[in-house]
C-alpha cells in the first residue's frame, strides 16, 4: 500500500477564514442570545441611589408587552361604549394578544375563585375596617340584594363591608378609571381607553396598529407604550440607516471601482473589513458571553478605518515595484496597531458597554491588518509581481532637519486659532440624551397624554425613599401619605401609587388587629345594623367568624406578600428595589402639574431621605461623566500615537511632524462645530477617535511618502482614494435626518477634511533632508 | 231547489264544525314566536316574587315593565323601592335613591342571561333562543301554553330551568330556578286602560 505524502497547503486568508467560521460555530453553539439592547450596560457604575435606581429600571425585565389606546367614534351616531366593545373583540381575535381590558371585565368573587385568593383573609388588617360604618354597609348590601344584583350571596355574608373590594382598587388602579356604559370612557376628551397585554414580538404589535387602522381609520385612535415607543424608533432608524448606508457603500465601492478598475480588487479590499467585523463581533461575545446592539452599531462606524489598509496596500502593489510595497506596509501596520491600541484604551471608562467596544474595535482592526498582510500574495499574483524582498534597502532612518520655522508657520498659529475660536466661542455640549432619539415629538406627545388619560405615573415623575429594612419603608410610607393626599387634594399631583397602599407595615397591621371587634361587639352591632332590612344578625356568622380569625393571624410580612399572587409580586417589585443594604421605595407620582411644589415636599421631608428621582437630568448628569471619559481616552489615544511614533523614530520632531496634523484637526474639528453653533455629543466625541484612527494612517503616508525618492505618487494616490471613499461615505452619513448618524458624519467629514489637508501642507514643508543608511 | 238544499246543508255543517276548529287551534311553538316577533312596543304591569332558601328570605315586588323592539327592556319598581333597571345587550342600568349603576353586563353573567332570554323571548327570537337552551313546548286547555327552557352552555352551572307560560300570544309568567334553589318568578298583567294612558 502507498502512501500518499502530499500536504494540503492551504494559503493563510483560507486558513483565517476557517479559523472564524469554526470560531462562529462555536459560539452559536454554546451562546443561544449573543445579542442584547441593554442600554444600561452604556451607563457609568455610579453609586448614587437615583443613578442605581435608573439602572434597575431600564433592565428590561417584563415579558409581556402592555399599551394604552384611545379610540374615538368615526361616526356620529355610534356610541363609544360600542367602539370600545367592537376593537375588544377585535383586538382579541389577533395572535399574541394576551387580553384586552376596556373596564368591562366581571368582578369576580374571591370566594368563587380556585383558589380563593391568600391575601383575602388578610382583607381586614390590608385595608382599614370601620365598625361604626357596618349598618349603613348593611343597608346598601340590602338594597343590592333586594334587587338582585348580589355577584355571591356567600361573599355578601361573608364581607359585608366589602373590604376585599375596597383592597382591590388599591391593588389594580385602572379600576379606578371613570366608567360610562360600563367601559372607560374620558368624556372629556370623548374617547374610550382600552389596556392591551400583548406578547413582546415587533410583528404582534405591527399587527394591531394595522387592525386598528383598518377598523377605525388612522385619524381615531392613539397608541402608545414603551414596546410600541421602542419599536416605532426601530422603525425610524430602519427607515434612515437603510438607504443611507447602503449609499454610502455604493459611493465606496464607486471610487474603489474608479481607483482600481477591478472588481477582483474591490473584493480583496472587502475581506479585511468583513474579517474585522467576524473577528470583532466573535471577541467580544467570547469575552462578554453577550454583545450589545449599540456597541455594533457604534464599533462598526470605528471599524471604518479598516477598509484604508487594502486601499493603501493595493495602491502600493499598483506600483508594481515590490520595494514600494516593503516601504509602505511597515506604515501602514504603524498606522493600524496605534489605532488599535488607542481604541483599546476604552476599556479604561469602566462601562461595560464602552469596554465591548473597546475589545470589538481593536481586535477587529487587527484581524483587517492580517487579513490584509494575508491579502499580499493575491496581490502580489494580480500584478504579476515577485514578492521576494528586493535589494532595495527601506529607509529606515529620516535625519531630523525639520526646521523650527515648521512650527511657526503651522503648528503655532493653528493653536492658536483653535485657542482663540474656543475661548471666544466655547463648545456648546448636548447632554440631554432626548434630543439624540429618533422617537419623534408626536409619539412622545401622544404617550404623554394617554398616561394622562389613564393616570399612569409619568416617566421620570418618582420620589425615591431609601430605608434599612421593608418596616422603616412601609413605616416612612405611611407617614408621607397623608401630606401626599394633600398634595393631591391641591391638585399638584394627579395620583400616587407606594408599597404602603398595598402592603400595610407590621406596626399598622397590629394596630388594626387590635381595633378589630370581639365576636360579641360584633354580632350586637350586626343585630342592630340588620334592623331595617329582612337580614338576621345569624346570616353574617361567616363575617363574625372572618373578624374573629383576622385578630389571630400572623401578620403578611413583605416575603408571604410577594408569594402571595403574581399580581402582588409584579406591584411591589414595581415598587420598592432592594439595593445591597437597603431598600428604595418607589413612589410613583402622575399628573405633576409642579416640579417646584415637589422639590418643596422633598426639602420638607430630607430627614426621612426622600429624593426627588429626576431623570432626564441624572442622564444628563451620567453622559456628561461618559463624556469626561471619552475626552480623556481620546488624549490616552493621541498620547498612544505619540509613543507609537517615538518608538519608530527616536525624534520629537518627527514625532511632532505626524502626530500635529492629527491634533490640530481633532482641534480645529471642535472649533469648526463652534462656529457653526453646533452642540456636541458623546457621539461627536466618538467619531473624533475614528478621525484619529484615520489621521494616523493620512499623516504616516504623506510624512513618509514625502521622504520617498521615487514612487512618491503611489504614496499619495493610496491616500487619495482612501480619503476620497471616507469623505465620500461619511458626506452621505452627514446628510441623514438621524441625529445620530449626522453627529458622525459631519465630525468624520470635518475631521477628514482637516487632518488630510494638515497632513498634506505638514508633509511638503519643511522638506526634511534624506539620509540614505 | 236543490241548490237551496245544498246551501243550507254546507251552512249547518260550517256551522257545526266551526266550535271543533276553533277548540282544535293549538297554537305552535313558530306561530307562537311569529306571533311575538310582530310586538314592537309594550308595556305591563309585573309582579315579581322571589325566593333565597339560604336565607329564607323571600320577597314580592311591584312595577311596570317597558319593552321595545329589539332592545330595550325596562323595569319600573314601585314597591318596596322606588327606582328603574333598564336592560340592553350590552349594559344594566340601575336607578333608585342613593343608588345610580352603569353595569357591564359581562358583570353579573346571571342577570344579563334572565333580561336577554327574556328579550329573545319577547322579540321572538326562537333561534338565539334554541343556541343557549334545550326548549320543552306543551300547550295545554284552554289555548295555553308552557315553554321550558334547560341551559345548554355553562349557565347550567347557575340555572336549572326558566319556565315560561302563556296562552295564545300572551306571555303570562316567567320563573328561573337556579340550581342553589333560589326563584324568581315575573307574572305579568295588562295594565288597565286609565293607567296606561296616563303613564
């Protein structure tokens, strides 16, 4: 038998690629979610109670979807009780429709229930029984009975003063909503108000919007929720990213097209940035367990640089002189790893969603330059040209002749314009994260006023109340509502929701327990309430026997409470968040019709540690610390690029020659966007740091070509079409209606613009003198 | 002459025969509904009594009752209480002193099933009647008629039977046994002419 002794020798790119193909089976394997849109993970680790409190709250954490609707009738003569009917039945005959609640639904017996809820032997220490009230009770239960409306004869005997009903509306507010015709009707503003539990998919809530349209017209509903919010600004960015990217691709494919005339080479030049993404988007679930959406959609716009390193490349191989190809790849691979490095240092600002991108931009950055370095033999084939080392030595020494007058006629004015602009016009930062969303005013009008109209608590509108055990809670709680009443009563407020209506402190519990009647209190009492009706005091010995058994019962603590139904577990979640040592209760406010009157209760109540948890301006608070961030990394980075730089060239002038280029466009960007009156972002800041990234690469090429004898315009043609298709794509991004791929557009562009034409100006003068070694 | 004959002998056997036809016209369950279907409007004086042998309470009310095709069925109480129940397809309508009610009827299920059967009843509708119910017609002497409706669907877990009599096209009582035992049975009376008038 023969053996073969023939080795499979695969070219490195082919290797590269079954490496990420086995690497991303892999990881689909072992990660079935590898992506998540968690924006908390994009938010500093402040300590601060309202900053943790913003983090819990923004987790997502429902698995269903709830929205509001508001309909109104589109035809005079048809009532609104028979719209909100009509879309009920409707809406429920959709798929992914949990239910849909008008106000119709029956009020069940508890004592019907199976099985009969916990919390209703608890209904007499949960709500407040008044003895002295049971005979008017009786007298109304009589009258319900004389015409037939009693639900459950065993609950009227039972519960003669309704308490489990009383603790009810307490536990579902919506109850509380005005009826008319037995649905929730807002007279005032004629329309009906219908809650939809819905599953949480995009296609389930795309479908009623259609069904409603269809049934009511577009005119005669409004819809809202935070899903509903969600998926209308995916939408939106959809809408503005799709034909906007693809665009700014069609433009780069075009000059790389017109630049290399081949479509074999636009494919080369393809594979480092498609390697970049794999590698980048593998690392970091590998590192992560998980990425966010965000950091790929932010990263992706760093990873933009990657497709310079084919263009410069190929550029050199057009050359065909090997030489030209040994000069320029040392540049290129300079110009690659300090711009991976630098992004690297984001993994400094310790969020996490900051640090995913840190770890998907520079190890995506580095796989484009292997892939690129794997790309020369291809090359090297395509242009028929040797790829042995030619005996033509590099220079790999430039004598430092730059003249001092360099920095008096570049480097110092430039400073000084960019000083003077931003003294004179200081950059006018945009912290207020609102004004980036691509929610439109319309959709954040309308939810505000369905809040309105249901008497929701308003986004943002809480008081935090921080305490060391559930007790203090509840005690401090209890404490506030009264004042909280008042507030309501003045019409500060429209309604609030705490933990203390629901779930009533040990101390308060006990309290009523022992104000509860003896067996023998009560049964005079009933005997005397009975009297104007055909009831017998004997009829209400379950209620006797319930009285008796609630002033026995173990009080509810907050543990048996969460137990007790999913319903109660969802409200005190909803209102109280347990932070390692303490608790915050929430206290949801709706209808603030002052921020003042309720900085004013605060201040009342500072020993009690009441906090006024304002959102927007703990956001803002929150990217400004981020923005810090991000200015600091972006002085890490040019320092990264300053000793990337000595490293190479062991000279603080040439050192200073590439690198001012870069500092002055970072500069003179800023200044630009001064006179311009346009406010900055974090996103503005980001791109700053692609735009060093890309610089690096600019200022490396002109500084080096420049010192070339021969094949100098290879040099500055690579760099020509790579700044060509980055002012080509990023001109595109400038021009989209989102604010946010407008930030990065415009600061690329900008950025470009300058460090090209600094790069250019610094390279040709002063001319330093070459030393051959 | 012959003709003469002839006549008088079909003139007494028509008139022989005419007692048997007329004794003969048990009415049927459709000509019955037929019958009900042409009422648009009426109105009848009602006497409701009502038995809970929980309680042992039982209880005699006085009123007026208003239906109008298709939809509305009113109920004025006079005695004990004083007020109005208005009854549609979707809603229960409650007004007496202290207490004013919109009520959804998917919220008293047992309530909304007694006024709809009984406006199926009075505006005919045999069919939506037979979807809920197993229905028993017997007549009886005298032209009347009884009409028992069993539950098919799950208000057989509340009712037992509701037992309609009648003679002719007139609807003379109502009584619903629930399976707890409770009654209430609804005999209905025509309103005398100065009454009616002046309501």
């Amino acid at each position: 038998m023969k053996m073969t002794n023939r080795q499979i020798n695969f070219p490195s790119l082919v290797w590269i690629f079954i490496f990420i193909i086995a690497w991303a089976s892999l990881v689909a394997y072992f990660n079935k979610s590898p992506f998540q849109n968690d924006i908390t993970q994009f938010f500093p680790n402040q300590q601060s109670i309202e900053a943790q409190y913003l983090k819990n709250r923004l987790t997502p954490s429902q698995k269903t979807s709830w929205l509001m609707l508001a309909v109104k009738t589109n035809h005079p003569q048809q009532e609104l009780y028979e719209v909100s009917q009509a879309v009920q039945a409707q809406l429920l005959k959709l798929k992914g429709i949990k239910q849909v609640l008008n106000g119709s639904e029956p009020y069940q017996s508890p004592l019907q229930q199976s099985p009969i809820p916990k919390l209703y032997r608890y209904r007499y220490l949960m709500t407040s029984f008044e003895p002295a009230q049971l005979s008017s009770q009786i007298q109304q239960r009589w009258q319900e009975y004389q015409l037939g409306f009693v639900l459950d004869k065993h609950w009227l005997l039972d519960d003669p003063s309704f308490q489990w009903a009383l603790y009810q509306n307490k536990l579902k507010p919506s109850q509380q909503l005005a009826k008319e015709n037995g649905v929730w009707i807002n007279s005032q503003h004629a329309k009906a108000l219908l809650l939809i539990e819905t599953e949480k998919r995009p296609a389930v809530l795309a479908n009623i919007y259609k069904q409603l349209e269809l049934t009511l017209g577009k005119n005669n509903f409004e819809l809202s929720g935070a899903d509903w919010i969600a998926l209308q600004a995916e939408q939106q960015i959809k809408k503005g990213v799709n034909w906007i990217t693809s665009l700014a691709i069609g433009i780069v494919f075009l000059a790389l097209l017109i630049a290399f005339r081949s479509p074999k080479l636009i494919f080369f030049s393809s594979l480092p940035l498609l390697g970049a993404f794999s590698v980048g988007i593998l690392s970091t679930i590998s590192l992560f367990g998980s990425m966010q959406l965000i950091t790929l959609a932010l990263g992706a716009i760093l990873l933009g640089v990657a497709v310079d390193y084919p263009i410069h490349t190929i550029s050199a191989y057009q050359s065909k002189k090997i030489s030209v190809v040994q000069k320029i790849w040392p540049t290129i691979r300079l110009g690659a790893l300090t711009s991976a490095f630098g992004f690297l240092m984001l993994w400094w600002i310790d969020i996490e969603g900051l640090q995913q991108m840190a770890i998907f931009a520079s190890s995506g950055l580095l796989s484009a330059l292997l892939m690129t370095k794997a790309l020369k033999p291809y090359l090297a084939s395509h242009y028929k040209i040797s790829e042995i080392v030619s005996s033509e030595k590099p220079i790999n020494k430039v004598t430092g002749q730059t003249q001092s007058l360099y920095f008096v006629r570049y480097l110092l004015p430039g400073l000084v314009i960019i000083a003077a602009v931003l003294f004179l016009k200081p950059i006018q930062w945009q912290d207020d994260i609102a004004s980036l969303s691509p929610i439109s005013k319309d959709l954040i009008q309308t939810d505000r006023q369905l809040r309105s109209l249901f008497q929701y608590q308003e986004v943002g509108k809480q008081l935090l109340l921080p305490a060391k055990n559930i007790e203090d809670l509840l005690q401090h709680e209890e404490a506030l509502m009264a004042e909280l009443e008042n507030l309501k009563t003045s019409g500060s407020i429209q309604q609030f929701q705490l933990l203390a209506q629901i779930l009533p402190s040990q101390l308060l519990q006990a309290k009523r327990q022992q104000n509860l009647p003896d067996p023998t209190t009560v049964v005079t009492s009933l005997s005397h309430a009975v009297e104007a009706t055909r009831f017998k005091s004997t009829h209400f010995q379950p209620f006797v026997n319930s009285l008796e058994l609630s002033r026995q019962l173990p009080l509810m603590t907050y543990e048996k409470f969460i137990q007790g139904n999913e319903t109660s577990a969802q409200l005190a979640s909803q209102r109280v968040l347990s932070l390692s040592d303490q608790f915050i209760g929430v206290i949801s406010l709706s209808g603030v019709t002052s921020d003042q009157v309720i900085e004013e209760f605060v201040q009342q109540h500072t020993d009690l540690g009441l906090i006024y948890f304002n959102q927007r301006k703990l956001v803002a608070e929150q990217i400004t610390e981020i923005r810090s961030g991000l200015f600091q990394i972006l002085g890490f980075i040019l320092i990264m690029l300053g000793i990337s730089l000595w490293l190479k060239y062991r000279n603080v002038r040439q050192v200073f020659t590439v690198l001012s280029p870069i500092v002055m466009a970072i500069g003179l960007t800023l200044a630009t966007f001064s006179l311009l009156h346009i406010s900055l972002s974090i996103f503005h800041l980001m791109s700053l740091m692609l735009v060093a990234a890309i610089g690096i690469d600019y200022s490396l090429l002109f500084f080096e070509g420049a010192q070339q004898t021969e094949h100098s315009n290879e040099w500055s043609r690579s760099i020509r079409v790579a700044f060509l298709t980055t002012l080509g794509s990023f001109g595109i991004l400038s021009m989209s209606q989102l604010v946010l791929l407008n930030a990065i557009g415009l600061t690329v562009l900008i950025g470009v613009l300058w460090v090209y034409g600094l790069a250019f100006l610094i390279s040709k003068k002063p001319k330093p003198i070459v030393k051959q070694c | 002459m012959r003709l003469k004959q002839t006549a008088l002998k079909t003139i007494l056997l028509v008139s022989l025969y005419l007692p048997f036809t007329a004794f003969s016209q048990e009415i049927k369950l459709s000509e019955l509904f037929n019958a009900l279907s042409q009422v648009k409007t009426d109105h009848k004086s009602f006497i409701e009594e009502q038995f809970d042998p929980l309680l042992e309470i039982s209880q005699t009310k006085f009123g007026v009752m208003y239906y109008q095709s298709p939809n509305l069925l009113e109920q004025h109480y006079e005695k004990p209480i004083a007020g109005s129940i208005t009854f549609s397809p979707t809603l229960i309508k409650i007004n007496f002193p202290n207490r004013k009610l919109e009520l959804a009827v998917e919220s008293f299920p047992e309530i909304a099933l007694f006024s709809q059967t009984f406006l199926n009843l009075l505006n005919g509708n045999l069919a939506l009647l037979q979807k809920s119910f197993d229905l028993a017609f017997k007549t009886s002497e005298n032209q009347g008629w009884q009409l028992k409706l069993t539950p098919t669907n799950q208000l057989k877990n509340h009712v037992q039977t509701i037992q309609i009599r009648g003679s002719q096209t007139e609807i003379h009582s109502i009584l619903l046994t629930k399976i707890s035992g409770d009654w209430r049975k609804i005999t209905l009376q025509d309103i005398p002419l100065k009454k009616a008038v002046v309501k």
